[in-house]
C-alpha cells in the first residue's frame, strides 16, 4: 500500500519509521516532512497546511491511506476533504476534530456526557475572568480555547497569576477562555485508535509539558515522556477504557460526529480517580516517539483497520522494555530562540551504523548547502529502549550528552516519577 504522512516533526518522523517497518508498506511519502523523514520515504514539497495540494497528490498517486500528525489540517477538514475523493484517512473530521480544536467545545461535551473533567467556566473577557476567579479561587488553570500548539494553557498558584495569564491569552489569542479548576495528582497520557464505533488501547506514557527540571518553568509542546506509565495499572486501565474512552466515542456518534482516528486523552489522575484534563485527535508530541518505538504490531494495519472502521481487535503486541524520550530544544523554547545552529554531531552520529535500541527523531531541523543546522523550538527526540525505565533513562542521556550543540536545552529528570517508583 501507499502511504502518506502529513507533517514535519519528531511525531511525523516517529511515524514514517514505524510505518516504513511494515511489509504493507510499498511506498512511503511526507509532506513536507524533514530531513530524517527524508532517509524513510519521499518528501513532498507540500506544506501541511496545503489541503488542496495534499488533495491532489494522494489521488494522483492512488494512495491508499494518509496519516494526519499535526491537528491542524485535521481542524481545518483534511479527512472531510480526502473523504469527498473517496481518499482514505486515519483521522477524524473537521466535526469531530473539535474535542482538540475548541477548549470549550470539549469542556461542554464532556459535561454533556458525564465523562469526568475539572469544574470549568467560560469567559470571554478579564472582567468575568476575575469575577470568576473571585467567585472560584481554585479555578487556576487558564486556557486559550483554540489551538495553540501546547503554549495556550498556564496552570498558575495564584489568583494574581492567573488574572495575568487571562490577560495574556487574551490579548495573543482573543477569547473566549476556559478558566478550569487546578487538580493535584499525577498526568498520564492515554492514546487510543477508534474506528467510530471501538477503541483500541495502546500503551501508556506520560509527557512532561513543563520547560524545565522539577515540572517548572513555562508550559511547552512537551519537554519529554516515558512508556509505560506504571501510575496507570491494569485496573485502571479498564475503568479509563469505561469511563472515558467509550463514553467519548459513543458520545460523539450520538451528537453526529463519528470519530475516526487517534484520540488521545490527558489525564490527572486525582486519588486513584482518572479526570480528563483534555483531548488531541491526533498522537502526542513526544509521546508518539516512545510509543512507536515501543510497539510490535504493523502500524499500517492498524492505522488502516481505525480508518475503515474495522478495528476488530482487542489488544496490541509492544516490546516489554521501557522507552524514554528526551527532547532537546532550542535555548529560549518555549520564548523566543534562535535558528541555524550546526547539528553537526548529529550528522556524524546518523553517518555511524546505528544502534538498534535507539532512535534519534528530527522535530526542527533541515538541511542548509548540505549541513544540518536547527530549525524550530524542539529540534530532536532523542529516544531509547532500555531493561527498565532507570536504564531506558541511562541510555538516553548518553546519547543526548555528545549530540549538544551551543545553546542546547534539555531537561535532565525525565521519567523521574517512573524511577521514584521503581526505586
């Protein structure tokens, strides 16, 4: 079959490497995809953005399935645009793409369905805010109720500061604004492939959103993650399955929007209780990179089965040893940061005969006269398997420490909860 991923970042390189493994698999194209896609398939000159020309290729080339990474394309209607061509896409409609899209939008439907979540308010301006926040002076996490590329959400300490982040998001995204009660616990990302009616389970992992060590600093598109996440046991497992996942796909066929695709839920996991902090129709960046790196089962054949609604299995085969994914990023992310620094040692590192327990994912990078030099906030993913989660971690850092570049970031302490535990 031919295949084509939407997407230029370590999530779109972590799925053509999965994707290019399985014997299905006979063509291979990213659009626009980026230098470590390139050593996997095809790039496409055809940014993601670019509905039409994705439109136009997929049915020039007879492609058998896209894979959407990012959700943008996904909010704007690429599945919807794709399905009017008789085009086959592992992702849902511009509909059903809302739970991600619109914070307000997923705040209501879950309240709608029962499906656990923080108590919540709508704003539109920093008048209600604050008289909100008097009211409520636990509603200390403040979003931004579109798309933000994971910089729309601050989880303050005090009303003061929350106050100042509703003034912020408003004036760099407008209104309206979620302003959500802050639970204590601990987050766990759960992903799952939905065929409109089933879910289908995968591993679970657990990102770290917060740009520094400790869980402090600014919120970011994900500093790093682990797979497994023990906080989430069998257990339950079963009741998230239940509780969240089910009544969520039920849920949105009952309001006519099917969903198709992967849906992702973030959790809190408050006193043994698993509450939705939010959804993403699409795999997480960087859970994607341990999770794929992880799984066992043909990914093609899943991806395909979800988006036909023919997803008949009950469970997915994945590697029983942990993966760590330590982001490096750009000095500055999630701020302002510069460009063009040499990835060098990168390049010599990808020149070597590679280690078949690790993988090092491209998130922003790209070629200039024939040198890899960054490009963007999250520049790499580098990511290992290992006996258990302390070796995982290991393994990881000795190979971030020589893939340095001047102005690197890092955190140091990704996977902590997992090691306390194992400890």
């Amino acid at each position: 079959m031919k295949v084509l991923v939407v997407g230029s970042g370590g999530r779109e390189h972590a799925l053509c490497w999965a994707l290019s493994r399985s014997p299905k698999v006979s063509a291979l194209y990213c659009a626009p995809g980026n230098p470590g896609t390139a050593g996997l398939g095809q790039n496409l000159p055809i940014a993601s953005d670019d509905l039409q020309g994705l439109c136009d290729f997929a049915e020039a080339e007879a492609v058998d399935l896209t894979v959407v990474g990012p959700e943008a394309p996904l909010c704007a209607g690429i599945a919807d645009r794709f399905a009017e061509r008789g085009l086959l896409v592992a992702g849902p409609s511009a509909a059903a793409a809302q739970l991600e899209g619109s914070k307000v939008f997923a705040k209501r439907f879950m309240a709608r369905h029962a499906i656990p979540t923080a108590a919540f308010e709508v704003v539109e301006n920093a008048e209600e805010a604050a008289a909100y926040l008097t009211r409520n002076p636990q509603a200390l996490v403040v979003k931004a109720a579109g798309l933000a590329a994971g910089k729309g959400v601050v989880v303050a300490g005090t009303v003061e500061e929350a106050l100042a982040a509703a003034t912020a998001l408003l004036e760099r995204y407008g209104g309206p604004l979620v302003l959500e009660e802050r639970l204590e616990g601990e987050e766990v990302s759960v992903i799952a492939l939905c065929d409109g009616e089933r879910v289908l389970l995968l591993a679970s992992s657990q990102d770290h959103k917060a740009a520094f060590d400790g869980d402090t600093g600014p919120n970011t598109g994900g500093m790093g993650a682990y797979s497994p996440a023990p906080v989430l046991d069998e257990a339950l497992t079963a009741r998230v399955k239940q509780e969240v996942l089910l009544p969520t796909v039920r849920g949105m066929a009952a309001d006519g929007n099917v969903f198709r695709g992967v849906l992702y839920a973030g959790l809190m996991i408050v006193k043994g209780e698993p509450i939705v902090l939010e959804y993403n129709c699409r795999f997480g960046d960087p859970e994607a990179q341990v999770l794929l790196m992880r799984l066992k089962d043909d990914l093609a054949e899943l991806l395909e089965a979800a988006a036909k609604g023919q997803l008949l299995r009950e469970s997915t085969c994945w590697d029983a040893r942990p993966a760590v994914c330590v982001v490096m990023a750009a000095e500055g992310y999630p701020g302002s940061y510069e460009q063009g620094a040499s990835l060098s040692t990168l390049q010599a590192f990808e020149e070597r005969s590679q280690p078949d327990d690790a993988v090092v994912f491209h998130s922003g990078t790209c070629l200039q006269e024939g040198q890899l030099v960054t490009k963007g906030g999250r520049v790499l993913g580098v990511t290992a398997l290992g006996d258990d989660i302390q070796s995982a971690r290991r393994r990881v850092y000795e190979l971030v420490e020589p893939l340095r570049w001047t102005g690197a970031h890092y955190r140091t302490d990704i996977g902590w909860r997992a090691v306390e535990r194992e400890q």
